[in-house]
C-alpha cells in the first residue's frame, strides 16, 4: 500500500510538471509573442493590469518589445509607465476608501499620526523609489499607503510614472546592450540591485539635504 501511494504520488509530480511545463511553453512561444504583437498600446494595457489587479512578468514584457522594436524603446517605457500610474489608482483608492481603518486595527492611533507625518514628509520619493525598484517589492502595499496617507492624486501619479519610466527605461538598455537575457539577470541580483539604488538615492538625498541646510544658514 505504501508502495503504490508512493508510485501515485510520484504519478501526481510527474503531472504537475508536465502541466506546468506545457503552460510554459505556451506562454513562451504562444501568449507572449502574442501580446507583444500588440506594441505601444499592450504596453500601456499590461502595465494597467498589473499595477491595478493581476501580477504580470513586466519585465519580461518589456524585453520583449524593445528587443523587437529596438529604436523605439523609449516609447514602450513611457506607455508602460504611464499604465502603470493609472493603474495604480485603483488599490491607491482602495487605500483611501477604507486602509485607515485596517491600519488602525493593527497600530493605535499615535503610531499610526507618526507614521503620517514620516510619510507627508517625503511623501514623492516614498512612491518613486519603491516604484523603481525590481519584484519582489512589494509596491502595492506602498501604493495602498498613499491612498491611506492622502497623498494627493497628481503628485501620487507622478511619483509611479517617473520610479517605472527610471526602472523600465534602465532595464531597456540593459536589453539592448545585453539581449533579452538581462531580464534573467536582473531578477538574479534584484536584491542586490535594490539595496544599490536605495543607497544611491539616500547619498542623493543628503547631499541634496546638506545643500538646502547650507543655503539656509546663508540666508
């Protein structure tokens, strides 16, 4: 009996793979090729969905256009980013419909005031660096806290815009200059990559900040 529930269970293993590897070999040479025929406008279509709903590879699809399309690819980073701004608004409303109180239930309420007044106070940069950076970040949560925060929409917009038109428009021309096989490379090293831009932009940041505090005492 023990035999037979470890051939069924090896039978059940064996199946999962097989469907797992026909679903991607699907998604390779069929699904894939498919929306990518769908150029500026699936860019803007896929980034939609994946910042409002459904996860999606972006990255991947991003490679795949500007690896066609290789004199255009500055256009497959703006329509993507500006899908992904509007998209955005959908969990950024959500937040704003209702994440105060889901925030409260877990924090009290003096937590919660400090934590709004850290984040009004850098409220740009609190969307546009996550935005920058590769998965696994988790940029909904981010997003979400904009809506709870208030942040306003136009500002919000903007912050996602730029962090993705940043983020996609590097990862294109490392597929320019490396082939599509970037994609791989980037989701290797996307903690490394995410610690190196966070560093990037906090040196910015002091700088910018020792500059504004320099002025300040000047005047």
């Amino acid at each position: 009996m023990v035999f037979l529930n470890g051939r069924f269970a090896r039978r059940k293993g064996n199946g999962l793979k097989e469907f797992f590897a026909h679903w991607m070999a699907r998604w390779n040479h069929v699904i894939l090729p498919a929306i990518i025929k769908l150029g500026f406008a699936g860019a803007f279509a896929v980034a939609l969905l994946d910042s409002s709903s459904v996860p999606v590879p972006m990255d991947l699809f991003i490679a795949g256009w500007v690896w066609k399309d290789r004199p255009h690819f500055w256009v497959y980073c703006l329509m993507a980013a500006l899908g992904s701004a509007i998209g955005g608004l959908l969990p950024y409303f959500i937040g704003r419909a209702g994440g105060e109180l889901f925030l409260l239930k877990r924090v009290n309420r003096a937590r919660f005031d400090q934590i709004r007044i850290r984040f009004e106070k850098q409220e740009f940069l609190a969307i546009a660096i996550p935005s920058m950076l590769p998965p696994p970040t988790p940029w909904k949560i981010f997003v979400f806290s904009a809506g709870v925060f208030e942040m306003p929409i136009v500002p919000f917009m903007l912050a996602v815009f730029t962090g993705r038109l940043i983020r996609w428009s590097v990862l294109s021309l490392l597929v320019l200059k490396l082939g599509p096989g970037a994609v791989a490379l980037v989701a290797h090293h996307s903690l490394t990559v995410s610690v190196v831009v966070l560093g990037l932009l906090m040196i910015g940041f002091a700088w910018w900040w020792l500059r504004r505090r320099r002025k300040a005492a000047i005047l």
